[in-house]
C-alpha cells in the first residue's frame, strides 16, 4: 500500500492476501476487494 500511494497510484487492498483489512487501510488502501473479479468493477 506504501509504494502505491508513494507512486501517486489507487491502492487496492486483497482480502485473501497476508494482511489484515485493518491493516491494509491503515497502510494506505483506498479500497479493499474481497475477489479478484472486483477489480473489474474499480475500471
């Protein structure tokens, strides 16, 4: 999530990853999926 928002990018957070939802949004995510499908819809 840092190197996104540093890069000036959309941080997308994956709930199926390693982190945390709490921790994906505290680092930066400006959205979280639940499936890859749901990136489709951020297009």
């Amino acid at each position: 999530m840092k190197t996104a928002r540093a890069a000036g990018m959309y941080a997308v957070g994956a709930l199926w990853g390693f982190r945390t939802a709490e921790e994906l949004k505290s680092n930066g995510a400006e959205v979280l999926i639940e499936a890859p499908t749901e990136v489709l819809k951020l297009l």
